[in-house]
C-alpha cells in the first residue's frame, strides 16, 4: 500500500473504512476500503461477496473495482474515487426541492445499474442515498457488502439495509425475499428526493410497519410472501388504517412520479416492477406529454367537450421543431358552428387554419388553438407546431372557413395552449 497516500477519511462502515487516496505514480484520486477483520488467505479475499460482486459488474452506474490488496493479513479494496453521495445531497439543498427532471436524472441511473445487478445475478439488499456516490452528473451504485447471488440458496440474512428502506418482506422475517426488495427501496429513495426527508422513518421495525401502514394502508393477507411472519402486524390491525393520498404527502410530485412509487412500494413484491420495467414508466418519458383536460365551463361556450387523446410521435433534427397528432370526436351543435364561423371570420389562414388537404371524401372537424375572444398573436416565438384530426362526423359546409384539418402555426406564444379549442368542418387525404 506504499504506492497510495491517504488523504482523509471517508466514512466508517460495520465492515471497514473508506478513506480518500491517491495513487503516488499516477496521481488518480482513489477511494480505499480497509476491511475490519482479517485475512489469513487470499482465498478468502476472492471468494469475498463484495470482492465477487464487484469483480463481476462492469457498468457505468455501479463503482469499479481498480485493485485488491492483502498486506499484513488486512484486506484493502482499492476503487474509483466518487465526490459525493446522494444523501450529502439531500442534506445540502436546505429545504430547496430536487426538480423533477433531477429526480429522474438520478433515478434513471439507479434504475440501470440495479438492472444490470439483476440480470448478472446479485442483489444489492441495502441501497439507500448514502450507498449512491454521486460525481457530476454521474450516479453510481456502491457498497456491495451485502450483496447476494440470486442463485444462492436461501434462508437469506434477516437484517438487510437501513430499516427506512427495508422492505415489508425482511421486516415480516420472511427468509425467501427477492431482488423486489431493491425495487422496494428504490421508490423509498425517489419519493424522499421529492420530499428532502425519508416517507417511512421507523424508529424500531414494528414502528417501521406502522408507518408503512399509514401511507399503503393495511395489507390483504394474499399480498404477503410466503413465511411472512404477520403477526408483526396484529398490533398495527386492531385499528383500521387508510391509505393515504400520497399526491399529498408529495404535493411536488407529478401524477406519473406519484404512480412510479406507488409501484414500487407495492406490499405485495410479485407486483413491484422489476428495474427493465420501471424505465419503461411514464415518468421517465416526460417528452409524452399528455395535456390536463379543458376548463368544462370554457368549453360550454362552444357545445360539446371533446375526448382528447395525444400522440407524440416525431422529433425533428432542430430542438425547435416537434411534431404532435391528435385525434378528437366531437358533435357540436349547429349553434357551435355558426359561432366558429363568426369567431374565424377575418382571422389569418396561416395563424387559424393551413388549407392544405383535399380530396378525401370523409369530413373531419378542426380545432383551433385560438379562442373566441382572442386575436391572432404576433409575437414570434422560435417553435412551431403541426396538428392533424379527423372525425367521422359529417357536419354541413360552412362558408367562409378554409377547408382544411391542419393546423400549421410558425409562431407560438408561452400559455397559448390554456386556450380553448373550436371546431370547423373539412376534409383531407394528403398535404399538396
């Protein structure tokens, strides 16, 4: 170990110390881990699950080993040098929430690096924030102490991880837990990104249940594991407990951050979705976003809402420029239309309508982005936006209106889609 100088401690662990290195010929900053019991043989220092574990995962969001050193019968794990970790994080914001897009920034990458875990057979069993090393904009997943082949046999080990993200599993002693228990612990650790503070902070593990208990409710008896020990939680169940609204527990979340942890945090494991599936969530597709429905009142003005579904299915080359289809079935009254018809009168082609669809013998209704009371808004904005709808309502012509069910707009303004829509008649088959 003379090749390395120890700068500071790091951190003191129940199997060993971390300190901040730095290799003498090289000058890379390490970080070192001096194990606390000793090895006689260098067997043992291979046949370590860390040491296995780490050997064995090669992905860029879980921490390289560089080096194995035994000297004087001590064990040291030399591996790459991290800045920070994700609970050193949290701490520092001071009450300033994490945005959403940082939350699936830091999410995403657990999520990778527990999949690639998982599909290489180990386990973590204890994440938590101060087990994710953080440098830049990298995450990277760390101290395998308590790592575990998938294919080694259980009982498994009861105390696993931090009892706030521990999962209901291993706190019911059930010995035949899953790699669900990651999962687990993954959504424990994206709602407190959200809040700055843990959602179940138990101070003994019955206290851990009760918390649980009042976030999900109480558990039906079939979403338990087998060997689940639910006598634990005879106490909690003399007293009925709902579950809570957790979009109010986490005002800050959005409804697809409030689904992701309700997903993870499943009582039952079998309906936690594994990491490959989790990133497949909505919430880590932000750019597919669905807009909230209309103001009903607003759209009284103009007869009947609509059922609106989004699609977005193309991104050009300019950051500028998206593409978004929509489809709308709508009946509004004859009333409606001779409003749309006095309301477009006057206003410009190219801001209302694009004309530029014929031949096709099926009608469509068009909506535009413009309210009845608005007029067209020659601020320039660099965006634009191109929209297509059909219907299979035939509705008699209305003169004066461009036919056409496309909407080109090359300047947008910021809030222009709060407005409400309206409706006109055209049909199409191809752009000219």
């Amino acid at each position: 170990m003379e090749r390395y100088k120890i700068l500071r401690e790091l951190g003191d662990g129940a199997c060993g110390c971390v300190y901040k290195a730095v290799n003498m010929a090289t000058l890379e900053i390490v970080a070192i881990k001096k194990m606390k019991r000793k090895f006689y043989y260098w067997e043992e220092c291979m046949n370590l699950r860390e040491v296995k574990a780490l050997r064995r995962l090669d992905h860029p969001n879980v921490v390289k080993l560089k080096e194995v050193v035994r000297e004087n019968n001590e064990l040291f794990l030399v591996l790459e040098y991290m800045e920070h970790n994700l609970y050193q994080i949290i701490r520092e914001r001071h009450g300033k929430p994490f945005s959403e897009e940082e939350i699936r920034h830091y999410t995403s990458q657990v999520l990778q690096g527990l999949d690639h875990m998982h599909k290489n057979a180990y386990f973590h069993r204890d994440l938590k924030p101060e087990n994710l090393l953080v440098t830049g904009n990298t995450l990277k997943i760390a101290d395998l102490g308590l790592a575990r082949e998938l294919l080694s046999a259980p009982p498994y080990t009861e105390y696993v991880s931090t009892r706030w993200y521990r999962a209901p599993e291993v706190l019911l002693q059930s010995s035949s837990y899953t790699p669900a228990i990651d999962m687990w612990a993954v959504g424990a650790i994206v709602a407190e990104l959200f809040t700055l503070s843990p959602i179940f902070p138990g101070d003994s593990e019955i206290d851990q249940l009760y918390k649980i208990c009042n976030i999900l409710g109480l558990p039906e008896r079939s979403s338990l594991p087998g060997g689940a020990d639910v006598s634990r939680l005879l106490n909690i169940s003399f007293s009925e407990i709902l579950p809570a609204n957790l979009s109010l527990v986490i005002p800050n979340a959005s409804p697809e951050a409030i689904d992701l942890i309700k997903q993870l945090c499943s009582w039952d494991p079998m309906k936690r979705p594994t990491a490959e599936e989790a990133l497949k969530h909505p919430f880590f597709h932000a750019w597919k976003w669905v807009p909230t429905n209309p103001d009903e009142k607003k759209l009284d003005r103009i007869g009947a809402i609509p059922n609106l579904e989004l699609n977005l299915w193309d991104f050009r080359d300019q950051t500028d420029d998206c593409f978004l289809g929509l489809t709308l079935a709508v009946n509004p009254s004859d009333k409606s239309l001779d409003m749309i018809h006095s309301v477009s009168r006057g206003l410009a082609d190219d801001i209302l309508f694009g004309s530029a669809f014929q031949d096709d013998e099926e009608p469509s209704v068009y909506w535009s982005l413009l309210p009845p009371n608005q007029n067209p808004l020659p601020t320039p904005v660099d965006s634009s936006l191109s929209l297509s709808f059909s219907s299979s309502i035939r509705h008699p012509s209305i003169g004066g209106v461009p036919l056409s069910t496309g909407l080109s707009l090359s300047s947008l303004q910021p809030n222009m889609l709060d407005c409400p829509v309206l409706a006109a008649r055209s049909s199409f088959r191809h752009w000219l």
